[in-house]
C-alpha cells in the first residue's frame, strides 16, 4: 500500500481548513485515513500551521510520499529538516508597509512630474528660439513692418483731423 502525506479539505464553503494526513493514495481526497498528523488554516494572518513533527518524520522514514504542498508545509514546521537534513528558511519575505508604497507612489509621481515640466521648458525654448528668429530676420509673409504700422497710424490720425 502506498501511504502519501496530505491535505483533506475541512470546513464551510469559501472557508477551508485542511488536515494534514497520512492515507492511502488509492482513497478519496477526503475518504478514509490512516492517522491525522495536524491541520494548516490558510486563512487566518498569519496563516496557522500545526504539525505533529515526530510522527510526520516517522511516516516520511516509513515510505510515505508527501505532496508538494504538505511538504512546502512539513518544511515550515520543522518537520523536512529533522528528516532530511536540509535547512529550510520559514520566513516569509516581509511585505513592504503601506508608508514604503506611499513614498515610492509619491517619487513616482514626482518623477513624472518632472518629465511634464521638462517637456514643457524644450517646448518653451521652441517658441523662443522662433520668436528671436522672427525679430532677427525679416517679418513673416502677411504682416506689415513696424515702420509701415507706424505710417498707418499717422494716416488714421490725420484722416480723423480732416473729418472734424
């Protein structure tokens, strides 16, 4: 008979809980078997892992094959390095708090803040650079020069004398 280590769902629905077991691999997930060794509740935070470990290493030395799951928990409790030897480091990599997101949201933004603003300045020296262009050279096609504008002005004036 092969003997595997592993998971029989518990619990309600949308709310399990698993019990980790030694059962034949010829039975049903959750029919019959041979010796409970703890349960794993993958919902609370953290998520609680309760293992016999003697009797878990005394069913690996025995034959029994774990899952990939059971043994990924067999080596969070402790249980794989007592049988194997292999050193297995439990912690989990801390999540970066809500204050690290923040400031790295923010430097982002700024970020992107600063590339608007540069796009802005190039934009500017554009318009510049064709403003200064203008003055220097002659006037564009359809505007009078500034010396013509003024002889227009002297005409308006003098008409506006005549008629009063």
């Amino acid at each position: 008979m092969a003997v595997k280590l592993r998971l029989m769902r518990m619990g309600k629905k949308k709310q399990p809980t698993y019990r980790v077991v030694a059962a034949d691999s010829r039975k049903a997930r959750n029919g019959r078997f041979i010796e409970a060794l703890g349960f794993y509740d993958p919902r609370r935070e953290p998520s609680v892992i309760e293992i016999d470990n003697e009797r878990a290493v005394a069913w690996l030395r025995n034959g029994a094959q774990p899952t990939e799951r059971v043994e990924k928990l067999l080596k969070i409790s402790g249980a794989w390095t007592d049988f194997s030897g292999e050193q297995f480091d439990a912690t989990p990599p801390a999540p970066a708090p809500a204050a690290e997101k923040a400031v790295v949201e923010e430097a982002a933004d700024e970020a992107a803040d600063e590339a608007v603003v540069e796009e802005a300045v190039v934009e500017e020296a554009v318009v510049e650079e064709a403003v200064v262009e203008e003055v220097a050279g002659e006037p564009a096609v359809g505007e009078a020069s500034v010396d013509e504008a003024d002889e227009a002005d002297e005409a308006d004036e003098a008409d506006e004398e005549e008629q009063a």
